[in-house]
C-alpha cells in the first residue's frame, strides 16, 4: 500500500491497494492520524513528528481503521523527499502477520528511554542503514556539551568528516553486522565505543546500529596520573641507584667505586655497565672496588664481582677489590670460584698505595712498564 502525503500528514495521492484496505473516502483530505486507533494516535503523531528533523526512513506500528470499521495492525514507513515538500509511505502487514505487537514495540522503546534518562556517563545513538541519525540520547551527552538529540538526522560521514581520528571506510565497516569496541576522544571527553548492529525486517536489507558510548575520562585521567607516578619513581630509583654507587676519579688514571649497604643482581648489573663505560672515557688503568660498607652479598653477587675484574682486564686496566669483610670473604670461597687472579687488598688506602706505587714505578722504568704491571697482577 503505497501513497503520497503532505509535511503535515494529509494523504495526497494513494494507490489501488490502499483504498481498497483503508476506510479512505477520497485521494485528498484524509490524515494518516484520522485513520489511527485512539491508543496508537499520539505515537504516530510522534513518529511523524520525528520525521520533521530526519533526513532518512522513519518506521512505526499503527492500527489504521479498515474499510469494514475494524482496524489493521500495519508497518508504516515514510520518508520525506528531497526538497521536504511530500512524504512518501508504505503500509503493509508487518512480519509477524499483525500479530498484537505494538505494545512490545512500546515497551522496548520505554526501556531505552529509561536507560538513556537515568544511567550517568552513558550515550545511547543509533544510525539507520545511510549513517543517519535516528536516536541521540543519554545523560553523558552534558559531559561534551552536548544537547539530547543535537545530532538527530545527521550523517555521520558528514558530521565527522573533520575529524582526523575517523574516515569513512571505517564507518562504512560499522554496518557488516559485526560488534565492535573502540576508544575515541571528543568534545574533550575520553569514550569508550560499542557498536551493536540492528537487525532489518525479514527479507530485506541489513538495520543500521546500535551505539553505546562510555564517559572513561575519569578512568582515563587516573591511568595517565599512575603512569606518571611510576615514571616518576622509576626516575628516583636511577638516582639512587647513581647515588649508592658513585664512580669517583682519586688519582689520574685510579678510579674508585665505594658500595654500600647490600648488594644484589641488578645493583652489580649497573655497576658493571657505569664503571666500564667510565675506564674506557677516562683511559683509566685501575679501578678499586670498595666493599668496605658492604655487609651481605648472595652468591650470584660474587660470581659477578669476579666476572666484573676479568671484564676490567679486558679493557686494559686492573680491577682491585678491597675491603672484604669476613662474611662476604667466606661467600666468595664458598663458591669454588677460582680466586687466583682476583687482587683483593685490606683496605681502600692499601688498595690506592698499590696502584700509585704500580704506575709510580711504570713511569720510572718506561721499557719495563709492561713487566710492572704483570707483576701487580700476581702480587
């Protein structure tokens, strides 16, 4: 049943099977609302409302007066033409062969109202088959600044076809009937995104979708402000760290390293990392690992420290370590590593007479310098 209306509802032109179902006495002068049940009257007239401000289909459920006095429950669609001026309508038994429905299709709309009236931080939005917007609602929608239904009628290809973050392919791929889940950012307000696709009446094209849109700002700011934090506490423990284990140049070409408190895997890591990175800047000849404050060190701590003197052999200096406690002393034997060519010394004072003594007496005996120093590694 196809016909031909005015903006305001007045049935211009109407075909065969129309007049033929519908108490309609002419082509001209009857209304859609004349034809309706008294209890369905003010929700056509809404839906009619409704397609004031859209630009696409409009769909409702009426029970229109029949030619025998009685009433057909029918599936009414109309959409308004180009330059606003008719309405163009269909009416036909709706799939369900006009089974009592409207008041299941009431009740649905009532839930979603409500959802949209009474949940904060929620935005509710549909988009019929064309992106155009059919429903905007949802007490989040103050949190951008916007109004209840401001983007009735709008496509979205348009409406965010400035938007940098969006493209129309990726809108276009809302509708293959899959739900997805997105993050985006507008008005200044952090969402996150579920689109639900609707399904279209039996036998013909797909429905448009569902939106549901989630303030997350406050999550989102709270996730930015631990991020920092834990910058922030990563920060200091690298200052710590470079604190506990200062590299400090007492004589040219000695450097010192005095440790501290309690030594573990990844203190002895850096350790390692900083001094070489420092013998090989500063061409130093020995570097003087003070334990003198260290009171524990676990057995990995000892194998690195014997691994850290070979490395400093490597680049051509000599690796001191003074100061060893008794406990730590006895962690180091205990392992079984082999000791032999670890110069250990009783204190940092011992250990800086022996390397100024060492290159004292390099510099005094040039051509022997190589037999010096070969000799401090067995001393």
């Amino acid at each position: 049943m196809l016909f031909v209306a005015s903006p305001e509802g007045e049935l211009v032109h109407s075909n065969d099977a129309l007049r033929e179902a519908l108490d309609v006495a002419s082509e001209e002068g009857a209304t859609l609302a004349e034809l309706a049940h008294p209890e369905d009257r003010a929700a056509l007239l809404e839906a009619w409302a409704r397609l004031q401000q859209a630009h696409g289909l409009v769909s409702f459920r009426a029970r229109l007066r029949d030619v025998n006095g009685g009433y057909l429950d029918l599936l009414c669609r109309v959409q308004p033409s180009s330059d606003r001026s008719r309405v163009f309508g269909s009416l036909r038994i709706p799939p369900d062969g006009g089974a009592p429905g409207s008041t299941e299709l009431r009740l649905k709309a009532r839930i979603l109202d409500a959802l949209a009236e009474h949940l904060d931080d929620v935005v509710l939005w549909a988009l019929d088959g064309d992106a155009r917007c059919v429903y905007h609602e949802g007490k989040g929608l103050a949190q951008g600044g916007l109004r209840p239904g401001q983007f009735l009628g709008a496509s979205w290809f348009e409406l965010f076809a400035s938007d940098p973050g969006s493209d129309a392919a990726g809108i276009r791929a809302w509708f293959d009937g899959t739900v997805r889940r997105f993050p985006s950012e507008s008005h200044g307000v952090y969402w996150d995104n579920w689109i639900i696709p609707m399904r279209g009446e039996p036998g013909e094209p797909a429905g448009g979708v569902l939106g549901v849109s989630l303030d997350i700002s406050k999550f989102k700011r709270a996730e930015v402000e631990l991020r920092e934090q834990v910058q922030q506490i990563e920060a200091q423990q690298r200052v710590i760290r470079d604190l506990s284990t200062p590299i400090i140049e007492v004589w040219d070409g000695v450097l010192t390293l005095p440790m501290v408190g309690t030594v573990d895997s990844v203190r002895t890591a850096d350790v390692m990392d900083s001094l070489l990175s420092k013998i090989v800047e500063k061409q130093a000849r020995y570097a003087i690992l003070d334990l003198t404050g260290v009171e524990v060190v676990d057995t990995r701590v000892a194998s690195h420290l014997v691994e850290l003197v070979t490395a400093i052999r490597l680049l051509g200096a000599d690796g001191i370590v003074a100061g060893i406690k008794p406990n730590v002393a006895h962690t180091m034997v205990a392992l079984g590593l082999d000791l032999s060519q670890l110069n250990t010394q009783r204190n940092l004072r011992a250990a800086l007479s022996y390397a100024i003594r060492n290159m004292t007496r390099a510099e005094g005996a040039p051509h022997a310098g190589g037999a010096a120093r070969g000799g401090s590694m067995t001393s």
